[in-house]
C-alpha cells in the first residue's frame, strides 16, 4: 500500500477539487483496545489515508462532550475528550498528516452547546431574568401555570423543541429551547458574548493549524427574537429560525478571519435546506467558501434527476464564484450501497424507516458506478470513510445496542443513524476486524460479515471497491482533464449519462442492459472490470481519446 506524503494543491485554492475524507473517530480506529475509536488509531492509519490519495480529513466533533448526540453536545470546544485522546495529540495528528500532504478540517457546533457547557450550568443556578441566561433561549410558558411550552416549534429529533426547567426545590420554572436534544440548549445570536467566543475558538484551531471548518447546522443559528409559532405555509414572514437574514454578517466575520491567515483557511457550512438562490448567498466571496451538496446526496439514482441536479448544482457554483461539491454519503444517512439497492433510491429523513427491501448486490454496483460519476466532476469530493469499502448500513442493531437519539426520541420507530456509524473494518475474520486489539466488543456491535470487507481483504484484491478508488484518486489527480472547470454534457441514451472533461469522457449507464461503448476511445478506468467494449449495466467508465492510429476500444 503506498503511503509516501504527497505534496499539497496551492493553499490559496486547494479546496475548490479536493478530495475530502470524513473521519466519525469514534468508529475509525481503535488505538487503546476500548472498543471505542480514538486519535491514536487515526495517527496509525494516516498512512493508510494518504494512500488513498485524499486531499483533508474532516473530523467530526473530537471536543469534550458528554456524547449525548455522538459529540454534536459540546462541553468545551478548545479541548479533546478522554475518550479520543489529548489536545497535545490533537496537535501531533495536525502536524502528522500535513506532513503527509493531507489537511485536517474540524466541526464547529455554533447552534447549541452541551447541558454540561459551563454557561448552561451556570445559567440553570440562575433566577429567571438573570444575565447567565441571556446566552441561551429561556422563556416562561403559556397557559395559566407556565405548563405549555412558549411556542409550537419541534426538535429536529421528534418532541417539542422546549424543555421546562426546575430549580432546587423542585418547582417548575421557565423554559428554555433546543432544536435537537434537551441535552443541547441553543445559544442566543443576538448576545454579543456569543458571537466572540465563537470567533476565539475558530482562532484557536487555526493557529493550531487545521485548514478549514466545517459549521454544523449553519443556517439555525438565528431566531426570530419574537419567538413566534411557525406558520405552516409560512407565508411571506421569514421563518423564525432558518436561513434568516442575520446570519450572514456573522459569516462574513468568520471569512474576514480565515483570511487573516497566510493561507486562507476554508468554510464549509452544512445547509440542509438551502438551495438556488438562497444557497447562493452562503457562498459570497465574502462569506462561506462552500456548501455540501445536499440536493446531490438526495438524489435518486436515475439519469434524469442526477442531470437535473447536477446542471443546477453547477449553476449554483458558478453563480456564487464557489465552484460546486459532490457527496455521496455522511454520519447522518443511510449508506450508499444501502439505498442504491431499494427501490426508491432517493434519501429523505422524513422516510427513514426499518426493514425496507435492498438488494445489495446491485446497491454496489450502483455504488461502484457512483463514485466514477462524483469523482469525474469538476468540484470538490467528500467521502464518508467506509464508503470505499462498500460498507453497509448495519440494520439489525439490537435494540439495547443504539444509541442516536434520534432512534430514541421516536420511540424506535426511527431506526436513527448508527447503522451508518458502525466501527470499520480493518483485517482479520471476526470481529473486532482489526479496528482495535481487544475483545469482539466495539461501542457499536459490528455484523459477523464483514470479513470480505476488511481493509486488508480488499487490498489484496484488485477488483474490490477500495481499490476501485485507489485508481480513480490517482487518475483525477494525474490527468490534466480533471482539473478547472470544463464540463459538457454529451447526447446520450435515456438511461444514459454522458459528459466530457475536456479529453476525457464519463459513461453512465442507468438501465439493465449493457450499452456499446464509442469508437476512438480506450477505457481509462471502468466500475465493472468485465466492461470490454461494453458498458455493463450500472455502471460507469472513464474513457481517453485513442491516439491516431492506435486501436480503439
């Protein structure tokens, strides 16, 4: 496996076709043999990343934090857990993987911070009224005792989006909200204390040296301060807490510091229901340097609606001057090669229910056949590490095992998101797989399948997945065609995608009959290694112009 450091793009522009790696280190790697994955692990198996041949890891939340959403309740931004490590080692794996050619970018959660957070302990020891709860969103009830809550709205997990509190004795007082877990309470933008811690802690990550941020949930931070019910249809009033107007000029603070640097550091914002024009506006040259691709990962897989979507994508690009990005899969959905093998394809969290029929055999040639479409187009890439494996979603967790609030709070009738979180498949025949050396106990169960999956089973073999990306990396990476922006659509089948990349050409084939490949053309990468001269069903190739004279394939 090659693991030399390669040398990184330019600082100045190095995001705009990078390949970004996601990190979830609590089901990494394992490097104390508790089961739960942590820095140490992700220090060893750098080698491994830079291998691939990805650009940055982006690391979700590391922060000390009580893990009552999977870290995304943080204690204490400027520090590590104990369950990953130390800041010190936080600080060597900074240096480690720069030395590697590869960035790191971490999660910032500005939203909301944990239950444990010292100013929501401070402000529950506080009377109603007090300055300690001008951070947060406490209000009284409604109703005749204060028992309803102060406004209709509903946590993104289920339930209401407000929680009453109770002082020592017992007595019921106000409420405060929090869009996701009570364990979450939402900070109040409006206060001016707020807004400076944030902006002190992006400073102190990047004079620790990471390359970029990613911001959680980035257009929730502001409130309409009225608090009122949400309409639905809202009609012509701006909702009370997305992608509010306010929200802007906080982001354009935070650019004006990345640029403070020598080399710009990156804002990568996680807007779930931008889209157009409002996304757009994310992505001023003044604000947020991108955006995931939402509508993307979404998508169906059929030829039409990936058309439709990726023309708008890059229309969206194009008209914030951002460039576009691609992304497949994260810590919050349902597998690639899951989804890809149901009947509907697309991904709603609205319709995430259990014991939905997949095929995942074709799910992974689908999945096969996606990568050699998200990486041949012009933007940047990011990649939910076991998505190179074929990894997945892990169904059958039992009950005791599950630990998403999401699951928890819908009385399980949500199946939630550990099915996507479950530790990663390293080496060896059983469990833990090489994902650390103790006992078959990892902090999620992982199946007694996955042998074929492992790292080490799919290096060996040159038609796995794995090694599928290896080529495709280094090629994007090599060819001159991959980078800029040229992209043109090519006439194609119904069931077809086709686009030039200056002199390379991308086939997708959607339908389940194989399609005849073009004259004067030699396959540089095919999804099925069985192509020939035919493009196999679901999948994908990568094709060069032949030289004049040469045979064509």
């Amino acid at each position: 496996m090659p693991t030399r450091g390669r040398t990184p793009r330019p600082p100045r522009d190095w995001w705009c076709d990078a390949v970004v790696y996601q990190v979830y280190p609590r089901s990494f790697a394992d490097g104390n043999a508790d089961g739960t994955g942590d820095l140490a692990g992700l220090r060893a198996r750098l080698p491994h990343l830079a291998g691939l041949g990805v650009d940055a890891l982006w690391i979700t939340p590391w922060y000390r934090s009580p893990l009552a959403d999977g870290g995304y309740d943080v204690a204490d931004h400027r520090d590590i857990d104990p369950a990953f490590g130390t800041l010190a080692e936080a600080e060597l794996l900074i240096a480690e993987a720069r030395a590697l050619g590869v960035r790191i970018i971490v999660d910032l959660v500005p939203n909301h911070v944990s239950g444990e957070h010292p100013w929501f302990r401070a402000a529950l020891a506080a009377p109603a009224g007090a300055p300690e709860r001008d951070r947060f969103h406490f209000r009284p009830g409604r109703g005749e005792h204060g028992e309803l809550p102060p406004n209709n709205w509903l946590s993104e997990f289920g339930g209401p989006a407000w929680t009453r509190t109770t002082d020592a004795a017992g007595r019921p007082g106000e409420w405060y909200l929090h869009l996701f877990t009570p364990q979450q309470p939402d900070l109040d933008w409006s206060h001016p204390a707020v807004r400076a811690e944030f902006e002190s802690v992006l400073r102190f990550w990047f004079d620790r040296g990471v390359a970029g941020i990613r911001v959680d949930s980035a257009n929730l931070l502001a409130k309409d301060p009225e608090l009122p019910d949400l309409v639905r249809p809202p009609g012509e009033r701006p909702h009370p807490y997305v992608d509010r107007e306010e929200l802007h000029e906080v982001y354009r603070s935070w650019r004006r510091i990345a640029r403070s640097y020598p080399d710009e550091r990156v804002l990568i914002g996680e807007i779930w229901s931008g889209k157009g024009e409002r996304l757009a506006r994310y992505l001023r040259g003044d604000e947020l340097h991108s955006a995931f691709n939402f509508a993307f990962l979404t998508c169906p897989w059929e030829a039409a609606a990936l058309r439709e979507t990726i023309d708008s994508s890059l229309v969206t690009g194009a008209r914030a001057g951002a460039g576009a990005n691609w992304v497949l899969c994260n810590h919050d959905v349902t597998r690639t090669v899951t989804r890809y093998g149901r009947s509907d394809t697309s991904f709603d969290f609205g319709k995430v229910t259990a014991g939905v029929p997949t095929d995942l055999a074709l799910g992974t040639r689908r999945a096969r056949a996606a990568a050699l479409l998200t990486l041949a187009l012009p933007g940047s890439v990011y990649l939910y590490q076991g998505e190179e494996l074929g990894l997945p979603e892990v169904e059958d967790l039992p009950p005791a095992a599950r630990r998403d609030p999401v699951h928890l709070r819908s009385g399980g009738a949500n199946p939630g998101r550990d099915g996507c979180r479950v530790p990663l498949p390293w080496s060896g025949g059983q469990r833990p797989y090489g994902f650390g050396g103790g006992g078959p106990d990892t902090w999620l169960p992982q199946p007694d399948d996955w042998a074929a999956l492992t790292v080490a089973a799919q290096d060996a073999d040159p038609a796995s997945l794995l090694s599928l990306y290896r080529r495709a990396l280094r090629l994007r990476r090599s060819l001159d065609a991959f980078r800029g922006g040229a992209f043109a659509w090519v006439p194609a089948g119904e069931d077809m995608l086709a686009f030039r990349r200056d002199d390379v050409l991308c086939l997708v084939n959607f339908s389940d009959r194989p399609a005849a490949l073009p004259h004067g053309h030699t396959v540089l990468l095919a999804s099925d290694p069985a192509s020939g001269h035919e493009l196999a069903p679901h999948a994908a190739v990568w094709l060069g112009r032949s030289p004049a004279g040469a045979p064509a394939s």
